[in-house]
C-alpha cells in the first residue's frame, strides 16, 4: 500500500496561550499530506523531540502521546483517526508542562515510522515544523507572573540611550583592560624586514607571533637569536595584583621597537596578544604590508589563574574545526582553560581505542529500533544518523591535534567524561560490547567494563527526562571502565605534549531514586555498612578519587561532587561536604538563578576550603538567549544572559548586580542571609568559566553566535583587576559608574573588537546586534549596543542591504522602517521594523 513520505508531510506548530492553566501551555501542531496517497492505518508513528513534557491526556485530533524517553516522544494514531486524505490537513491540540516563548522551544526533527514497534520498522524523515510567530502577549510571556519585558526596539533603544559613541582615541586598545597602559605619541613600524628576536625556549611563542604577522602582512617574518625588531624575553616582573604571577608581562613600544618580557613562556604569550590587539584593526580584513604599532608602555597580569571556556560537544557535536576556531578566540583574550565536555547521554565523542564500541554506537544518533547502532535522536537530530548534528566524534589523531593547537595557545583542555549520571551514551554502548562477548562466549571479558543491572527496577526521571541514565556504581566494571578511559587519553596527552591535571568527571544531576531498585546496588551497601544511596555516592566519589591520584590528577567536578545534604523541616538542605574538603576536589559551581534559594553555593564551598570556579549561569552561560525575544536563539530557564551581564559580574561579590529573580520581581532581602566570602574563602575562588551547553548549538554558526562578544566580556572580567562597583555603597554612584564602563567596554567592541573579528579565522560568527529604534515626531531615531557597526534602514518593506541608506542621526521617515545593523564586512544582523 502506497503511503506517504516523509517529505511529503508537512506540519506547523503553534503556541496558543502560556496562559492556560497554572504552569501549563496549550500548543497546536497542524499536519498536511501534499503527497497523492493517504495516511491510513494504525502502525505508524510520528517521532519529535520537545524540551516540555506533554499531558497525555490532553491531546486531541485522533492521536495518542507517549513519552519514549529524554527529549523523544510520539504520537500515534487512535481509532478516531481515521484517513488523512491527500491534500487534507489536521489539527492536533495538547497541553504541555510550563510554557514556550522562544522559537527554540518548538518541537523539532519530527519523523514518520512505518511499522512502528515492528522488526521491519522504517522511518522517513520530515524535518522541523513552520513555527507560527509569536504574536501576542499570551504566546510571549511565560506567564501572567512574567514581568520580565520583551525585547521591542523601543526597549532597546531605552536600553542604549545612555550609550554614546567614543572619540577612537578615547577607547581602549587592549582587551581584557591591562593592569597598567601609558601610551606615547608616536608610532613604530611594522614591516618584514622586522626580526623577531628569541632565545630558544620562546621559540614556539616566536613561531605563534611571526604566523599571526604573515596572517596581517602577507609576507613572512624572520627570526634571529640576537638584534633589534620585536624581542621576546624572559625575566622577573612583579605584580602584586595577579592571581597568576608566571602569566605577568611587560610590553614597551618605541621608537627603538618592541620588546615582550614574561615571567614564563606564557606571559610573553600574553603580551604578544595585546601587541596583536594594537595592530591596525583594518589589517585583520585587509591584510597591509606595514603595521603601525602605538608606543606604549604596558605592565600586566591577570586577576584569576583559571580563566575557562566551557563547549558542550555531548549534546550536539561540534566539528574539529568549530573547536579550533573557538580556541583561538580564547587566546585572543587571554583564556587559559578550555573545559571540553566530551560526553553526556546524548552522545559520547572522542575514541577510547580500548572501548571502541563508545564511538561506534555513543556517537551516533538516528532512527533506531534497539539502540544497537545508534542511540535514539535528540534536540531534533531528526531520522538520518549521517549528516546529523547529533553524530559525530574525534578521532585518536583529531584530539592529539587539538591538544598541540591549544598546548601551542598556552590553554589547557580539561576534559569531561560525566558520570554516574549524564552517561546513558556509555551505558548503552556497554550494553553492545556486553551481549557481543557474552554470545562469543567471554563472560568475565563481557562484565569488565559493564555499567548496568540488568535486574535494576530503579524509577526515577533525570532533568533531561532519562529514565536509565546513572550506571551502577556498586559493579566493579565502572571503575574499570573509568580507569581504562584515563589510561587511553593520558596517552593521548603524552603524545601531543600536552599537560593534563584536572578531569572534570561530571558528577551532577543524578536523579532522586537512582540505584534504590537495584539489586547489586542494595546488596554492596548491605555488605558494606552504608545506609543509603548518599553514602553509596561518596563510595564512588572516594574510589574515583583514588583512581585520580595515580596519575596526578585533581578531581573536578560540578558542585554536587562537593556538596550533601540533609533534611530540614521536610526540605532538603545542601551544605559543603566536609568529607572532601582536602581531597583534592575542584567544584565548578554554576547553580545561582536568583530566587531559587541556592545563590550562595560557590562562597559556602571556597569558605569551606574547596577550591572553587565560578561558572554561574545568571552571567556565565552562554548558551542562554541574549534577549526575550522569539526570534533569538537560546533557553532562558536561568534568565536571559546579554553581553553586559556577563561583563557585569562581580566574582567575589555576586550580590552587588542582583536585583530581580528569574520572572523580574524585586528580589527584596531574600539575599540578606546568603554567605559571604571570608577572607580565606576569597582565595578559594581561582576563577571564572563561560558556558556553552550544545541543545540548541546545531551548527557551527549557532556555535559561534552563541559564543560571542560574551566571551569578551568573560576575558574582561576574569583578567582585569576588580573594577570596584561593589565598593561604591550610593547605588546612583555605583549605577553611574557601571554605565560609565559599560560604555568604553561597549565601544571596544563597536569600534574595535568586533571589526577585529570580522576578519579573524576569515570571519568569525558573532551575533550582530539588534538595533534598538523608535519613531517619533515624523523622525526615526536609532542606536546600538556596540556603538560603532553601521546602521542601515529602508522605508519601502524591503530588507536592508550594504547598499541601503546609512543611519547617522535622526532622520524624517514616512511608513514602515526596516534597519539592521552591519558588520565592517557587511554581515547584516537581524532587521527589526518600526512605524505603520
């Protein structure tokens, strides 16, 4: 019987109303057949992924949901369904959990299943549903409780009003700020009769520096060992404002040339990034055979020894190139860490030769009827597993490789390989490994590296809704799967030159209820004396430890793996777990949404004594959308983080910029209890991390969008000294002198950093501002948030072009205005309308 395909069915989706009833929302999924067959029958299935669980029971249009598990779920058809005959189209309605305010909140990567539930299953891709606009305020808002305003561009261009455009001699020309810059008045050429000057152990910063002058000039710079041009050196600089004395550097610039002393290898790095970021900012699109270089005198050390990136390559998985080019951004300014999240039950991503199976199955993504291939699709990965954004890994070679490019940048790769929860991709390629030796016969070979009961009964939901995500922490074969993981990539590491001393090992979000059904798990705490599931837990957090120590590798981890908890008044209470305080254990603590009640996490733990980054996610995670606005990629379930959050963060005071809670009420005093640093807790803190989680990261351009500017702003504020806001007790004062920075930093960008890279690695995918604009008076007004890109506009309808007028004041206009802001290369940003 001839049945549709996929390609032939179409569908729209729709958010009715956020408005429906309590923490509910009722959407609308419309399905048309374009194909000259009808849909018939009871055997298929319509496959979607969607980040908001559907009631069941509130689904109509002659079809059935079921939740199959993580963001996958389905719809079938009922006895009422009937035909849809061709040309025909249906409505199917059905209340979700929550709300959806974002186009990235859509169900995605629906497919058809023929024979579903059969052994002769086939799946038939349709793709991403047309999403309705969001129109109204009930499609807009989360809730009648959400204050928090959608972003128009008359909010914006309130927002910017206090931004004003720099003269360029009055805006800074090192990013992060140096400690101290006194610049001259004449200029020193740059040309390739220029030497560069370098004893032996500079030579790779000497080989850096002279690919980045060919990259600007064109032409090929020599070395020599002794003489005059730019000369690397080594030597003794003091700073007493610095987290990192061995990073400190000393930059000159005159007449005579250029002279680079660091206290190590890395801080001539260092400062041969800012004599990078006094080049002519033209020479990064347009190289120029000579190179003016200001005089200057600089003097300079960073604020944190960890200054960290995070990419979630789990999730979705990004290209080795997406990596390279994100490492070199990091160097640019000043970024040391890169935390690589390489696994997560979504996918696992680097070749452990050992265990090939974690690459041949955790890797890949698609339509699948037992999960022995493949793992099922997520974040709309959609039927086909080549050419998904949720299939992919590094191999061996593409590690060793990213190891020596980031080795080479002065940055270090910290792994993640995240356990026990977040490792649904491991478990079920054990799985594979397990039933091919047991049916060849290897029975104890088949157990070594296993990390599931088969028997366990265990109920439990993780946050990403897996139902079998956590693996079985008594079995022997998680240990040995753990230890023989590290074993292959501390290879890796040794090969490339690379070094290696911390292992993020994940640790967070393990569901309640994980491990109480399972039989080998209630009979080892049996055996061994432990009580419950809490202090099986610190079993295993004490075993990895050790495993850790025999190759000298300190134990990070997200802040669950330092805290516990305890009952009080029927509420669980978290605290520092003083079990581990000296155990080597690096927390990375992320979880501060304003008004959930757990702000302080990060100063109770460096009080503690644990050693501490900051990674919070009211500032730091940058996979959040920048604004409320539908069109603008990104969740916002911790709040809508844009570039002036993140340059806003106060690391050793968090509270100075809080003022309201996830849905813009007034936080009022909630905070006033909320621990402080003490004076030794303050030197727990070691740094700071962007975040960059991968849900909604389905490209290389949605990679780069989503990164930067914030991670300007992340450099800003994990290299430059404090900029004492939170000293200023007036809040008018403080909120003046906020805005009086904000502005030079938002001119930096504007007028330098942004032009700087829209000629980087051939163009590097920043998101381009919104334009903020309103009518008024017959006239359009208009701004920016990075003063300095160019505005163009049109009245007639159409999109702006490079050749549209250029706004350069207020101007008198008639009908509808559309403007966008464009790049020095001519990259338009999103255009927004105002008027009729």
């Amino acid at each position: 019987m001839s049945r549709p395909a996929g390609s032939q069915l179409k569908l729209s989706w729709e958010c009715v109303s956020n408005h429906y009833d309590g923490d509910t929302f009722l959407a609308r999924l419309t399905l048309t057949n374009h194909s000259d067959a009808p849909l018939t029958g009871t055997d298929w299935a319509l496959y979607f992924n969607t980040c908001r669980k559907i009631k069941p029971e509130t689904v109509t249009g002659g079809v059935a949901t079921s939740h199959v598990n993580g963001d996958l779920s389905k719809l079938t058809p009922t006895a009422e369904f009937g035909t849809l005959a061709p040309g025909e189209t249906r409505v199917i309605e059905y209340i979700g959990i929550f709300w959806v305010i974002q186009e990235t909140d859509a169900p995605l990567g629906f497919y058809i299943v023929y024979g579903d539930g059969s052994t002769t299953a086939r799946a038939e891709a349709i793709g991403d549903p047309t999403i309705v606009p969001f129109v109204r305020p009930e499609q807009r808002n989360r809730s009648l409780a959400d204050k928090v305003p959608l972003a128009t561009p008359e909010s914006r261009y309130a927002d910017n009003e206090q931004l004003t455009l720099l003269p360029a001699g009055e805006v800074g020309k090192i990013t992060p700020t140096p400690l101290e810059a006194s610049y001259g008045n004449g200029t020193f050429v740059i040309d390739r009769d220029t030497l560069v000057v370098f004893p032996a152990e500079l030579a790779a910063e000497a080989a850096f520096l002279r690919q980045s002058l060919k990259d600007l000039t064109g032409a090929d710079f020599h070395g020599a060992s002794a003489g005059k041009g730019i000369v690397l050196k080594l030597g003794k600089i003091d700073v007493a404002e610095t987290g990192a004395l061995a990073e400190a550097y000393t930059l000159a610039v005159n007449a005579g040339g250029v002279e680079i002393v660091g206290n190590s290898p890395a801080g001539v790095f260092n400062g041969i990034q800012s004599l990078r970021q006094l080049l002519p900012v033209a020479a990064w699109t347009n190289p120029q055979a000579v190179l003016a270089v200001p005089h200057v005198q600089v003097k300079d050390a960073p604020r944190f020894a960890y200054r960290g990136m995070h990419l979630d390559v789990g999730r979705n998985f990004s290209s080795k190139e997406t990596v390279l080019r994100l490492l070199d951004c990091m160097a640019l300014y000043k970024l040391n860490q890169f935390h690589f999240h390489l696994t997560d039950d979504e996918g696992w991503r680097l070749e452990i030769p050992t265990l090939p199976e974690l690459t041949e199955i955790g890797s890949k993504r698609g339509f699948t009827i037992d999960e022995r291939d493949n793992l099922v699709p997520c974040f709309g990965s959609g039927a086909e597993v080549e050419g998904s954004h949720g299939t992919g890994y590094y191999s061996r070679a593409d590690f060793i490789e990213i190891l020596k490019f980031a080795t080479a940048r002065h940055i270090e790769v910290v792994p993640e390989f995240d356990v026990p929860g977040h490792a649904r991709s491991a478990i079920k390629a054990m799985n594979v490994r397990y039933e091919r030796l047991v049916k060849a016969g290897k029975q104890a070979e088949a157990e070594q590296y296993l990390l599931a009961d088969f028997d366990d009964a265990s109920k439990y939901e993780s946050v990403q809704l897996w139902h079998d995500n956590v693996i079985c922490i008594a079995m022997e074969g998680g240990y040995n799967f753990i230890e023989t993981v590290i074993r292959d990539v501390k290879v890796m590491y040794d090969e490339a030159g690379a070094p290696w001393t911390t292992l993020h090992t994940g640790g967070d979000e393990v569901p309640a209820g994980a491990w109480e059904g399972s039989p080998k798990c209630q009979a080892f705490m049996q055996a061994n004396n432990l009580k419950n599931t809490r202090e099986l837990l610190d079993y295993f957090l004490g075993r990895y430890r050790d495993i850790l120590k025999k190759y000298n590798l300190t134990f990070g981890g997200w802040e669950e793996i330092a805290l516990t908890h305890e009952h009080v008044n029927g509420a669980n209470v978290h605290k520092p777990n003083p079990k581990f305080v000296n155990a080597n254990f690096q927390p990375y603590v992320w979880n501060n949404v304003w008004g959930w009640g757990q702000e302080d996490f990060a100063y109770q733990l460096a009080n503690a004594g644990y050693k501490v980054v900051l990674c919070n996610v009211t500032n730091l995670y940058f996979d959040l959308a920048y604004e409320k606005d539908p069109k603008e990629p990104g969740y916002y379930w911790g709040g809508f983080i844009n570039t002036r959050k993140a340059y806003e963060f106060c690391p050793l005071d968090i509270y100075t910029t809080a003022t309201l809670n996830l849905f813009g009420h007034d936080l009022g005093d909630s905070l006033k209890d909320k621990a402080r640093l003490t004076a030794e807790g303050t030197k727990n803190v070691i740094g700071l991390q962007g975040e960059l989680w991968a849900e909604n990261a389905r490209s290389s351009a949605r990679v780069e969008h989503l990164a930067m500017p914030r991670i300007i702003a992340l450099g800003e504020r994990a290299w430059a000294k404090d900029p004492g806001w939170t000293f200023i007790a007036d809040k008018a004062a403080r909120d003046a002198k906020m805005d009086a920075d904000w502005n030079q930093f938002a001119n930096r960008l504007g007028q330098r950093e942004l032009a700087r890279l829209d000629g980087f690695l051939g163009g590097y995918g920043y998101r381009v501002p919104v334009p903020g604009a309103k009518l008024e008076g017959g006239k359009l007004y208009a701004n920016l948030e990075s003063p300095g890109l160019t505005l163009r506009y049109t009245t007639d309808g159409s999109e702006p072009t490079a050749a549209s007028s250029a706004y350069t004041g207020p101007v008198a206009v008639s009908g509808t205005v559309t403007i966008a802001a464009f790049t020095s290369t001519n990259r338009r940003g999103r255009a927004v309308q105002v008027g009729a």
